[in-house]
C-alpha cells in the first residue's frame, strides 16, 4: 500500500487546501479526516480539512486566477486539458487502484473511471475550439445579431463518494476549457483519492506556468461544503449526492441568485418485454444491479417484468447472483467488493426487513457476510407484489425488486411512477415496442437505453436526469453551456436607429 501512495505523491499525513504545486497550506486549526479502507477497515491515510483561513486564501486564489485563465485563448486552455489527459494516462493503473483501495469498487471498476476522466479531457480538448454561438437574422436594415460565450468565473464542484474522480473531471475538465476556475470539495469518505488527483493537476499547471486553475479544499459537508454554496463568488456549485441534501444546496444557491448542476438520486428501472433476449438481459441487470455493491446513481434497482417469461428470468438471474464472486476488490477474480460504510449497510438490511414486511418474497440474498467482512453483503433479489412507497424510495444498495405486468402500458406508468428520473432501459426485439417507450409518453428519464442496461454511460452524451434527480447535466453533448454566461451581441453598421418591432418613438426618427 505504501508504494501506491508514494507513486501517487501521497504521504501517512496529507494536506487538504491547494491551489497549486506551491500551494499546499498546512492547517494547524483544522481537523483530520481519516481515510479508511472498506475492505478490512485498515487506516490508509488521513487529510487535513480546511480551516476558514485556508478556505479563503484557496478563494482568493482562484478568483485571481480566473481573471487571467479567461483571457486566454480557449484552443490554448485545451492543451493543458491535453496535458491532464495525459498525465492522467501516465497513473491510469495506480490512481484507479487507489479508487479501488479507498472506495471499495473493483479494480476494473476503479481503472475505468479513470478512463472515464481521460476520456472527457480529449472530449474537452476537441471542445475548446468548438464554443460556437449562434447567428440570428435581424429585423432591422444594416444589423447583425449573434450570441456568445463567455466565461462565468469560480465554478464550485461538491462530489460523491462513489465516483471520487470522474464527477469531477466532467466539470473541471470542461469549465476549464471554457475559461473558469474550479474549487473541488470532495467527499470525505475518499479524500486520498482527491489529494491524489489534485497532486497531478499541480504537475500540469505547473508545466504550464499557472496556478489556481485546479483548486482543493477537503472538508466536511456543514463547514466547506456550506460555506461554499453560500459564497457569493461562486457563480455555479455543481452538486452530486443526495436528493435531501441538493434541494438545500439548490435552494440556498437560489436565494443569492447561483446556479446549480445537480446530479442527484436514481431509482432505475429496466422494462423486459415477452420477446426480450434473455441472455444480453440478464448480463445487464447482473452488471446495473451488482456492479460497484448497488452504490451508483444509474444502479438498476427495479426489473419490471412481462409476466409471461418473469419465472423464467428469475431463475437466471438466481443462477447469475450465486456466480457472483464477493471478496477484496483489488483481486482479479472479484465481481462486488463492500458497502462504503456501516450506515451503508445498516440502510440495505432495514430496506430488506421492510419490503419482506410489505409481502416481499426474498429470492436471493440479503445477509451480512461476517465471514468476508464486516461491510460485506450478498446481492439481493426481492419479488413484489406492486410498487409499493419502499421500492419508490432509492436504497443505496444492491437491492433488486422485481415486478411484473401485462401490458406495455402498465409497465411504462410504473416505470414513471417514481420520484426520480435519472436512467432507463428497455429489453425488446420489437422496434415498434422500442420507439413508444423513447417517444414522448414513454421514459421520462434523462437517460433511456434499448437493449442496454441502466448503468454505465459513454462521456459524449449529457449525463443527468430529471424530476427529484436535479435535471443537471454534465460531460458530453452541449453540456458545456452550463458553465458559461451567454451574452446576445446586435450591431448596427448604418447611420440610422431603427427600433424593433417597429416602434416609433418622437426624437429618434431621422428626417
């Protein structure tokens, strides 16, 4: 373990607060957070958490910053994005292990978020010279109209323990092409991963002569997490976590008049029509439903079923659950590592009792696994009846309902009946079937796949959802908007001042 943090520049005791490879700020009134791993509860590191001093000299920093980073070319913004891509090539496998060691998700898991972070950065690069604005035709003789795109300054990022690097790259990766500043707040569940993180921005702002492009600041949630949507230097606070704690943090962002990216709960459903293949079915829902212990926002946590083949695929998927290998993430041969902590797990077990107490048929697992750990559990499968108000909530875990329904319109309403709208799946060989459920009265999702499950999502495409999951977005497609001010440009390049809509006003008309 000691090797892997060395590689990655990490120490026994690590500060929290930078703004640059000479701006680690020593926290002697802070506290420390202790990073813990899941897997055996072993202590890998602890982080200083900033103090309000540190807080403010990492502000200050990035609104300094910012007023210099937005005069430079965007093309030229995007090759130190270039160079982070890279960078981040060159700790591919160390830095995902970390992820791994930290989090508790699977080496291939913890690998590929870091592809995923490589990724939007040559997403981004190509975008820096793609900040188009539109040309509109005047109304007015000798005119011209356009939009542009302007920087919108100190972009405020608080993420999520189950996504400790990728959440962030989405936002940082792109604002900063845009022109803005970032201020990460991370959770404090994986804080090395973080500090990791921002030792390999300090290497790339540092080769590029510049500084408090790239911003730390770890800390708990009601100090820096508070203090930083409240802060009226921050323009934009993009948000992952909870559905409770994003409509506090989008309501005091509103009242100063902030905008919000939120990127909060899921509760998704895939629906399997009778002609469904069940083979590319059942590799679906094993992956959405088992993959990073259930703890994804795009987790597939409802199967609603045709009831002409839902025995059938039950049985199958029970087969598929026993395969499951459950065990220390960093071995090559495991498929689900632990919960994150013991309020993870504490929450699956209640959820579990509750649904056998509403007429739930446990199918497959739903204990501890002392035997492996103390944050291990077995996946779970759990028949019902109907949806009842437990399966509408979102439990953090690897819970799977499953329901059955008749016909195709049942089961869109109960695909939509939930609070949440992040991601859906449709299985279905009939394309006729396929199209009603991506029309607009079928999913009501940001996120709507055929044939492919609930989990997992390519970077070119806007990541987000609507309803109770906040309807930010963030990574691909035109995304990037959300970090800017748009600003409608009119010129006028004649001798006269026509008014729009054809308004005559006395003392303007030319003679």
């Amino acid at each position: 373990m000691q090797s892997l943090l060395q590689k990655l520049g990490l120490q026994a005791n690590n500060r929290g607060s930078c703004f640059g490879s000479d701006g680690w700020i020593s926290n002697d009134d802070g506290g420390l957070i202790i990073s813990t791993n899941p897997t055996t509860g072993e202590i890998i590191g602890t982080v200083e958490t900033a103090s309000s001093k540190s807080y403010e000299q990492v502000l200050s920093e990035a609104s300094k910053s910012f007023l210099e980073w937005r005069e430079v070319p965007s093309p030229q913004r995007g090759q130190l994005i270039r160079d982070l891509g890279n960078a981040l090539r060159e700790n591919l496998e160390p830095l995902g292990e970390l992820i791994s060691l930290e989090m508790g998700k699977i080496l291939p898991e913890g690998v590929g978020e870091v592809q995923e972070m490589i990724d939007i950065c040559d997403f981004a690069v190509g975008l820096s010279r793609q900040l188009y604005g539109l040309t509109m035709h005047s109304e007015r003789p000798g005119h011209r109209m356009y939009e542009q795109w302007h920087p919108i300054g100190p972009v405020g990022v608080i993420t999520a323990f189950n996504f400790p690097g990728a959440p962030w790259a989405w936002n940082a990766a792109i604002a900063a092409v845009c022109g803005d500043t970032i201020v990460w707040k991370p959770s404090e569940i994986t804080p090395l991963t973080a500090v990791a993180i921002q030792n390999i921005t300090n290497q790339v702002m540092a080769e590029h002569e510049t500084r408090g492009i790239f911003n730390l600041l770890v800390g708990n949630g009601p100090s820096i997490g508070q203090t930083l949507v409240d802060d009226k230097r921050i323009p934009l606070i993009s948000f992952t976590g909870s559905i409770s704690t994003g409509r506090k943090v989008s309501k005091q962002v509103a009242t100063r008049l902030g905008r919000t990216i939120l990127e909060l709960g899921g509760n998704n459903a895939i629906i399997v029509t009778q002609d469904a293949d069940i083979d590319l079915t059942v590799k679906a829902v094993l992956f959405g439903s088992v993959g990073t212990a259930g703890q994804r926002c795009t987790t597939t946590r409802r199967l609603i079923v045709h009831s002409s083949i839902v025995d059938k695929l039950i049985n199958r998927l029970i087969e598929a659950y026993a395969s499951v290998s459950i065990g220390d993430p960093l071995d090559d041969n495991t498929l689900m590592g632990p919960m994150v902590n013991e309020g993870a797990v504490s929450n699956m077990l209640n959820a579990v009792q509750r649904a056998l107490d509403n007429d739930g048929i446990l199918l497959y697992g739903g204990k501890r696994l002392p035997e492996i750990g103390s944050l291990f559990v077995e996946p779970t499968i759990i028949r019902m009846r109907e949806q009842t108000p437990l399966v509408c909530e979102e439990t953090f875990a690897p819970i799977l309902y499953i329901m059955d329904y008749e016909q195709l319109e049942d089961a869109i309403n109960m695909h939509n009946s939930v609070p949440q709208g992040l991601s859906s799946a449709i299985f279905t060989s009939n394309i006729n079937t396929a199209e009603n459920f991506l029309s607009v009265g079928g999913s009501d999702c940001g996120i709507a796949n055929v044939n492919i499950g609930t989990s997992g999502a390519e970077i070119g495409g806007a990541f987000g959802g609507e309803k109770d999951t906040g309807g930010g977005r963030e990574s691909g497609s035109d995304a990037w908007k959300g970090y800017m001010r748009r600003q409608t440009v009119t010129i006028n390049w004649t001798n006269d001042l026509p008014l729009s809509q054809g308004i005559k006003f006395t003392g303007t008309e030319q003679d």
